[in-house]
C-alpha cells in the first residue's frame, strides 16, 4: 500500500493541480472521515482507501471525498499487478489519471511515457523509454546505426524514427514495442526520409522527404502501403509535420523566407497557402523550429529564439485564422524539441542549465518546470498518448 500512495502522491503533485499533504494529523487517522476536521486544515479534497488481495491479482479500492461538501463524491475498484511485475507502476499511474479526471474532468497524463535519442558513446545513437515520472529509463534500439525524431503511433503501441546508416539515405522505420519487431517505409521515391509524424487516424505517416526530384513535406497511407501524396515544398526546405488533433491541419517549419531562418507556419491538411504562426518581424533574424501541435486544443509548442544568436526558449502559440498570439514558458538555460503530454497541457523538451543536460517537463499552465532526468543529453524527446 505505501508503494501504491507514493506512486499515487507523487502523480497528483506532477500533475501540478494538487498540493498534496506530506503530513497528517494523527487525529485524522482511523475510522471514518470527520470532514469538519478536514476542512479545518485546508483540506478540499481527500482519496481514502485500500488494497485488497483478489484471486491471483490484488485491488485498489478507492474513495474520493469532497471536504467542502462533505461527501462521497467518486468510488472505484481498480485491478493492480503484483508490485514485482512490469506493469505495476503503469496501472498505478492509470489510477492518478482516474483521480484526475474525477475531479477535474480532463485527462491526467501519468500513464504515458516519453521516447527521445541519446548519442552514445561510439557515436551511434540509439531510442530510449522513460516513464512520465522519471522511472523505468531504459533502451530500445541497439544497432550501432543513428535512430532519432521518434514519434508515437496514436493507439501507443509503435513508434516511428529515422534510421540512417553511414553512406546511405536516411529512412523511416516503424517499431512494435511488444514484439520490437520493426519495418522499414519504402514510398517508392527515393530521398532522406526524415521527421515522421502519424496521421489521428493512424493510417498514414507524413515526413520530409529530400531527393533529386521534388522535395517537401509527404503523405504515405502505411496500412495499405500505397499512396505517396506531395503536400508542401519547392525550392525551399519544409519538414517537421505535426497534425491538429482533427487531422485537418499540419503544423511545419519551413526556411522559405531566408536560408538560416527557420519558421513555423500552419496549412490544410491536404496542402495549399500556409499562414506563418511563430513571430517574425520582417528585418529580425528569428529563428524558430521544431513544432508539436497539442493533443487537445490549437496550440502549437516549438522552440526558438528572437535574436540571430543567443539561446533557445520554449514558445506556444495559439493558432488563430491570421497569425497567433504566443507564449514563451522558458527563460532560462536552452531548450529544445518540445512535446505535448496527453493533458494538453505538460510539455517534455530537451534542455541545458548550468549543472548539465536533461529532459524537462513545463506546466503550460503555471510555468514550473521540473527536471524529468538530469545527467543524459537527450534529443528529439516524444511524449506518447495515454498507455
């Protein structure tokens, strides 16, 4: 049970919706809920319950209790493993994301994790896991070759990166994470494949594509295997893809208006006019890239800078019809390749501050920032939907 409540704890505070009490009087232990007592503390909402022992399996019984109302406001009986099973903390975090949604009705995002690449030391660079709370680092890719810009199916069950092997073209390969059993894109173009993205409908993938020929951003319907679709492109370089959570539009970056200066700019799914979203003011050298469109609503995450040289900052920008307003959530130290948790509302990015490299989570909604994982230089990170 101490496991289950810390791992629970710990969810609720990263959640950055709860202040959660490390101490409680011991008059409020026991039998019963006095919610006068509660509430003379401060307290607005309080999660009793326990674990009991089922068959083979064990069951967390839980009771949300509104302290201003005085009441039961949500139950519920969730099946855990065993704590020395794979699976445990992932059903814990599933409960924290239930806890979420009962109080505020929106999606938590503890049941997630993030994929990124990481050079090692013989220069390869492989794909890593990392739970949403900082637990369960571990490998996926060990090939020697460099895997990098992952990016998650939407059902969560297989990843897309770039493979590159020395002296040949880049290319898009899909992985099951069940079985790591992978498979190789072949849109029968040739060209670097590069920064892959998924369709909502998990049908097509859509990338970079740079060859002799025509150059730009491309569809590919994968389940059928069929269908190359040129959207975007030119004379100019135009990657990046990030669909709105309809599909309808895409979400790029683009250096059509200078060779060095990167933006970021919005279009219709099916290609046409693209409208520039990051902030360029004509005569300025910003520089922005990297976008990620949220999950939930029309923000787009990406990361740059105002000035010619300098550091790089987390922005959001909130898509209207003409142009957006932007939000800068970072200021200090780099930060780089933003990506939306499934709250819409968490952003995971690779960063830099005085001690060292790491992956940083930032609440779009206060602006805390937390360290994920420190000591490791990470890129390209990729938060997945709910697991």
């Amino acid at each position: 049970e101490t496991r289950v409540e810390a791992i629970i704890a710990r969810d609720l505070r990263y959640s950055d919706r709860f202040s959660i009490m490390d101490s409680i009087p011991a008059a409020l232990v026991g039998e019963g809920v006095d919610y006068g007592l509660w509430d003379q503390i401060g307290a607005t909402w309080l999660l009793t319950g326990q674990v009991e022992g089922l068959g083979e399996g064990l069951v967390l019984v839980l009771s949300l209790h509104d302290v201003v109302y005085a009441e039961v406001r949500e139950q519920g009986r969730f099946p855990i493993p065993d704590p020395a099973a794979s699976d445990f903390r992932m059903a814990v975090h599933r409960v924290s994301d239930q806890i979420v949604e009962w109080v505020f009705g929106e999606p938590g995002m503890a049941a997630s994790r993030i994929a990124f690449s990481m050079v090692g030391a013989g220069g390869a660079q492989e794909l890593y896991l990392i739970d949403s709370d900082g637990e369960n680092l571990r490998r996926i890719t060990n090939d020697d070759f460099i895997n990098m810009s992952p990016t998650w199916h939407p059902a969560g069950g297989r990843l897309a990166y770039i493979h590159f092997k020395e002296g040949e073209p880049s290319v898009i390969q899909e992985m099951d994470l069940m079985s790591g059993q992978t498979r190789t894109l072949d849109p029968g173009r040739q060209g670097q494949q590069i920064t892959p993205t998924y369709h909502p409908n998990g049908r097509e993938v859509t990338f970079g594509l740079f060859g002799r020929n025509r150059t730009g951003i491309f569809s590919y319907d994968w389940e059928r295997d069929c269908c190359l679709t040129h959207l975007q492109g030119g004379r100019w370089e135009d990657l990046s893809p990030t669909y709105s959570p309809d599909g309808r539009r895409i979400a790029f970056q683009s250096n059509r208006l200078g060779t060095n200066i990167p933006q970021v700019y919005v279009m219709d799914a099916e290609g046409g006019d693209a409208d520039l979203i990051s902030p360029y003011v004509y005569g300025t050298a910003g520089y922005y890239t990297s976008p990620d469109w949220s999950p939930r609503d029309n923000r787009v995450a990406f990361h740059g800078r105002i000035e010619r040289y300098g550091r790089y900052q987390i922005l959001v920008a909130e898509v209207e019809d003409r142009g957006a307003r932007i939000l800068q959530l970072t200021a200090d130290g780099n930060n780089e390749d933003p990506s939306w948790a499934p709250d819409g509302r968490h952003l995971v990015f690779a960063g830099e501050r005085s001690y060292g490299f790491g992956l940083f989570v930032v609440d779009a909604a206060s602006g805390r920032i937390r360290p994920l994982a420190t000591g490791i230089r990470p890129r390209n990170p990729a938060w997945s939907p709910p697991l």
